[in-house]
C-alpha cells in the first residue's frame, strides 16, 4: 500500500469531518490528494465501514509480522544456497550412479 493511500486510511479513520467530506464526494478529495493513478481509482468504491475495519485491523495485527521472511534477508540467501547443495548434490549422485 503506498504511504499516500495509508495516510488517507488514517485521516478517515481518525477525522469524522474529513470523512463525511470524503465519503459525499471522493472524486473531489482525491483531485487534491497526491494518490498514484491506479490507486485512485478504486477508492472512490470504498465504504465507512470498511474504512474503519481496516484501521481497527491494523492495530489489531501489524502489517508485517517479526518473522515475515522480508524482515530477515539471510532467509533469502539460505534458501538459494540450500538449493544450490541440493542441485550439486543430485549432480554428483547421478555421476556416481551412472559411472558404477
């Protein structure tokens, strides 16, 4: 999710004013917006309600788990490396198989 869709999110869960402008015209608020093209057009779709689930979610459960295999870039690199072995080691059983 780009940062300037998150910062929307955000405004509309925690400004009722903001909302209510928002959600009686979104096209208008999203013209003054710095949001990318593809973004803003499905936002005009979206509801309160889910407005206000999504934020409530976040809190509930971040976005990215401690453990999410991007927050560790060594588990990346051993997993390239672990298949490398394994490539090597069915190459050289093969060779040894096929030479007996």
């Amino acid at each position: 999710m780009h940062p300037q869709v998150r910062d929307l999110m955000t405004r509309l869960a925690s400004d009722p004013a903001f909302a209510d402008r928002y959600f009686a015209d979104p096209e208008a608020v999203l013209e003054e917006l710095d949001i990318p093209e593809e973004d803003r057009e499905v936002l005009p779709q979206l509801d309160r309600d889910a407005v206000l689930y999504m934020s409530h979610a976040v809190t509930l459960e971040p976005e990215m788990a401690a453990e999410h295999p991007t927050n560790h870039s060594g588990n990346r690199h051993m997993t390239i490396v672990i298949a490398l072995w394994g490539c090597a080691a069915f190459v050289l059983t093969w060779i040894v198989m096929n030479s007996l």
